[in-house]
C-alpha cells in the first residue's frame, strides 16, 4: 500500500493538470468565440455583396507550328581493318 506521502504528491500532481486543463479549455472557449464571431461578419458580408457576372473568357491566342526536326546525320561506315601480313614460307 501506498504511504501517506506518495498520495499526497500524486493528489498534488493530480490537482496541477486540473489546473492546466481548466486553464486550456477557458482559452479554448474563448478562441472558439472569436471563430464563431469572425464567421458571422464574413457571412454577412458575402450576402451584402452584390454577386457579378462572370466575364466572358478570352480567346487562347492561336499556337504556332512546331519547328521541323532536323534528321540526324547518316552514320559512316567504320573502316575495315587490314589483315595481317601472312609469313612466307621458306
């Protein structure tokens, strides 16, 4: 069993994070305030303004001829190698 000590820290530990998370969510709560706020204002504000026509899409400017390909220089011929010069017989 636990003595009276260790209780007493794990209580104090445990009242801490309490705190903090008390701490988070009323910072929390009020950032989703001020969320809901903005939202509100950006609604309003697309039903106050006026909706426009969407203008007329422009003409894609005519695409040029591709250049011709040049074709690739004819390949030469590797020159023959000589064979070698036989021995005479004596």
């Amino acid at each position: 069993m636990a003595t009276a000590k260790q209780i007493q820290y794990r209580l104090g530990q445990a009242k801490k994070k309490l705190a903090k998370v008390n701490k988070e969510l009323t910072a929390t709560k009020s950032n989703v305030k001020k969320l809901e706020a903005q939202l509100k204002k950006a609604k309003a504000a697309e039903k106050a303004k006026p909706k426009r026509k969407a203008a007329p899409k422009k003409k894609a400017a005519p695409k040029r001829k591709a250049a011709p390909k040049r074709k690739a220089a004819p390949k030469r011929k590797a020159a023959k190698k000589k064979a070698p010069a036989r021995k005479k017989k004596k």
